[in-house]
C-alpha cells in the first residue's frame, strides 16, 4: 500500500466515491485514496430505496433537514446551492447513470437498481485510478496529516472524513468518529436513530400486525405545531410502520429521549371527512348484515373488525342494527383519529440513518473545512445532519462531498 497521498477520504460510501470522484475531476494530478473499513465498499448504498435507491429529491432545501437539536440548519444550504440537484443527477448522468423521477420529487436510476448506483460510483473510481483499500478503518488523525489505520501508518496533505453514520450497523457503520475526532477539539451531538418504525403502547398495532392502510400520521404536540405526514402505514407487532412514520421518528425519537410520551393520531381513511364518515356508519347500521362485515369495503376487514370491538360493547356476530350513535362517534374517531402513544422507536438496526453527528459549528458551510484543524474537510451523515425520508439523505451526501472534495483541492493548491 502507498503510504503517501495527496487526498485521502476516511469512508467508502455515498459521500467518499462521489468526493473522490469530483476531486479527481479538478485535480487530475492529485493522488486520492479512498479508505473502507469493510471488505466492500458502499454496502448500504444497496440497500436504499428498498434496493432501487432513491438517490435525490427534486425539493432539496434547507426545510427538508434537521440538527440534533429538531431545527433546520441553514448550514446545508451552501452545498446545495453549490451542487444542486440537476447538477448532481447530470453529473450521474455523464457516469452512465440515467434517473427517472416519481412522485414527489423522488428520483431513482431509470433501471431501478440500487446496485447500479454503487457500480457507476465503484467503476468509475477503477476507471480514474482512486484505490479504494478495503478492510482499511482509519483509527486515528493527527493534523499534518498522519493516519493510524488498521493496515498500518499513512499521510495525507488533506483528508475528507465521509464515514457516514451508526444506524443500520449491519451494512457497515462509524461507531468511533467522536473518539477520534476529540483529539482535534471536534466536538459531537448527542445521536439517535431516525428513518425508522415507531413504538406504541396500545395493543392495536400487534392485533392487527401486518395490515396496511393509505393514511395520516400526526404527532401532537402541546409546545410545537402539529407535524403530519401521509403514506402507506403498516402496523408491526410493537408499533407502526411506512414512510410517514419514518418520517416523524426523528422528532419522536427526540422527544422520548427527553422523557416525553407523544401523542400519534391516525387517520385511516383522510379522502373521507368525519361528517362523510358518520353518514356512511348511519347508512350501514340499515344494511341486513352483521356486525363482524359492515365495515366491508371500508376498511381492511380485520382492522375494521379489531376497530369495531375497540369501541362497540357488542359481539361481532351481532346485527349491525345494534351501534347506537354514541357507537358511530366512537368507531368515526378511532378511524379518523385513532391515538397512538409513543415510546420510542426501534434501535439502530432499523433505522435508515443517525440524527446528529460532528458538531456543525466546528465547519465552514461555505467550505466544509473544519475550523479546528485546517485541511480537515466532513461530508455527508458523519454531519449533525438528518434529511427527510425521500431522497434526502443521498442528496446531501452527494452535494456536500462535491463541495468537500472542492475546498480540499483549493486547499492542497494554496498548500502544496
Ligand atoms: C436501509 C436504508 C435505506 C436507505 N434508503 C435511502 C434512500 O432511498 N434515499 C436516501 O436519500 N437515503 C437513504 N438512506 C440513507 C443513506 O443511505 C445515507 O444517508 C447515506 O448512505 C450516507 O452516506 P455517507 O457516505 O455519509 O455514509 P455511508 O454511506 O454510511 O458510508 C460511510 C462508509 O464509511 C465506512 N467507515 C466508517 N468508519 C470508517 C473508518 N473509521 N475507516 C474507514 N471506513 C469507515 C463505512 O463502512 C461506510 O462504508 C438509507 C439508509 C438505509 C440504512
């Protein structure tokens, strides 16, 4: 293994092979490796978009981002701004990777492979002669640049740390990039996972496990104006599932850190107001069925019949006659606005990313330098940095390592 380099990138994933990629782009001339603790790079790349990898949202902007804290930092905007979304989808595009985008403002490769993604990141690296050393995990920086790696000792002019997150450990993560980054003065948030299911208390979720149903999530909230969001939900057997929930887990995840129980309300059927609702319960009572089918053609019909002894003291086997009104208010807000306490949510494993990270005061956003230790550049989740679910996270990975490999190509020039 050489063990000089003018760029060396610590991860081998998203924001690592795009970084290396640009750098090379700029600066021919520069020597860059790629460093991967795995024995392959960009795993969890594979697994994105249930393996067809939703690699960027039309409608990045600083809304579509978190910090540890639950803000929006306005720190992402400079990458984006510098890299925005047609420019990253026609740098793809010039790689070989064409994109088709879905509903709102979702875009994935036109062959719907995740794996086709990683392969234009990978070949091109082979193309441009960046080495990507596998089973090499950086352990620790000295400014100047000195690399302890599992491989042995290495030096850099400047190095991009793009070792990603702690959630889904599974498909190779960054547990020790606080520990090594301290000895520089960088300082790390508290983390959590994010992008993932929803723990609940009720008992519903495991009557009904594994059913489906195209709704609303709401997480209520005394202090903070209530935060919705719609999709396919799916209930598992400790709690709730699907987009719009992965989509409310990182403000869950951080009230339950802070002792709090949220609230959750589903609506099941949102194209039907409860006004609408209620005249379609009356109209069923009159129908000669029983109890167990009158919500047939309504609702799932084990979520429906679940719904129904929820709220009715009747047996399933009576006539549908017997809901007296008080019955259909009940049965109406348990499906327009069934309540949900949260507990949590599930652990690393499942979640698709990690909410917080390096400290972003310790960074340039113009740059993505570090402000302790000059000619130390972060891209991409190692970032106090949460995208939405929907594209978010791969556009950040990709904008800020762009704008990453950039400042360190102008920054090995003024140097050298
Ligand atoms: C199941 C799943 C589905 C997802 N789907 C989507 C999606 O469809 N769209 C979307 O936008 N986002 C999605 N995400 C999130 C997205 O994959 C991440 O935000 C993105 O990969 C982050 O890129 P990164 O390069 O910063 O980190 P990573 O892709 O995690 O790469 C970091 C790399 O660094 C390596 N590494 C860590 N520490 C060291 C070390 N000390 N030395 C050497 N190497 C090291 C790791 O092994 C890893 O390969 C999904 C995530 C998961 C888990």
């Amino acid at each position: 293994m050489n063990t000089h380099y003018d760029l060396v990138i610590i991860g081998g994933g998203a924001a690592g092979m795009m970084a290396a990629l640009q750098a090379k782009r700029t600066a021919p001339e520069f020597n860059t490796a790629i460093l991967e603790k795995e024995p392959r790079p960009g795993r969890k790349l594979l697994a994105t978009g249930n393996g067809r990898c939703n690699i960027a949202n039309r409608y990045a902007a600083k809304e579509h981002y978190f910090n540890a804290a639950g803000r929006c930092p306005a720190f992402v905007q400079p990458a984006l701004n510098a890299y925005p979304v047609p420019v990253i989808l026609a740098r793809f595009a010039e790689l070989g990777l064409l994109t088709k985008e879905e509903d709102d403002g979702k875009y994935y490769p036109l062959g719907d492979q995740a794996a086709a993604v990683l392969d234009t990141l990978r070949l091109h690296c082979a193309a441009c002669d960046i080495p990507i050393i596998t089973e090499c995990a950086a352990d620790s920086i000295t400014p100047g640049f000195t690399l302890d790696t599992s491989q042995g000792r290495l030096h850099a002019g400047a190095v991009i740390l793009a070792m990603g997150g702690v959630a889904s450990p599974q498909l190779g993560t960054s547990e020790g990039f606080a520990g090594m980054l301290r000895p520089l003065g960088h300082r790390a948030t508290d983390i959590y996972p994010a992008l993932t299911q929803i723990k609940t208390a009720e008992p519903l979720p495991k009557a009904v496990q594994g059913v489906k149903f195209k709704g609303s999530v709401t997480l209520a909230a005394d202090d903070a104006p209530p935060m919705t969001d719609s999709g396919e939900v799916l209930f598992t057997a400790t709690g709730i599932s699907g987009p719009p929930v992965f989509q409310l887990s990182r403000e869950v995840s951080r009230r339950c850190r802070a002792g709090a129980q949220p609230t959750l309300l589903l609506d099941m059927l949102p194209r039907i107001s409860r006004t609408e609702l209620l005249a379609e319960l009356a109209r069923r009572r009159t129908l000669p069925f029983a109890l167990a089918d009158c919500l047939s053609g309504l609702l799932n019909k084990r979520l429906g019949q679940v719904l129904l002894r929820q709220t009715t003291p009747h047996k399933l086997d009576a006539p549908a006659a017997a809901l007296t009104d008080g019955d259909l208010h009940r049965l109406a807000d348990a499906i327009k606005a069934q309540r949900l306490t949260a507990q949590g949510v599930a652990g690393w494993r499942s979640a698709q990313v990690m909410a917080g990270g390096l400290e972003l005061k310790d960074f340039d956003s113009h740059t993505l330098q570090s402000r302790r230790c000059p000619g130390l550049f972060a891209a991409g989740e190692v970032l106090d940095i949460c995208g939405d679910c929907g594209g978010y996270n791969l556009t950040w990975a990709w904008s800020s390592a762009c704008l990453a490999a950039d400042s360190a190509v102008r920054f090995l020039r003024r140097t050298r």
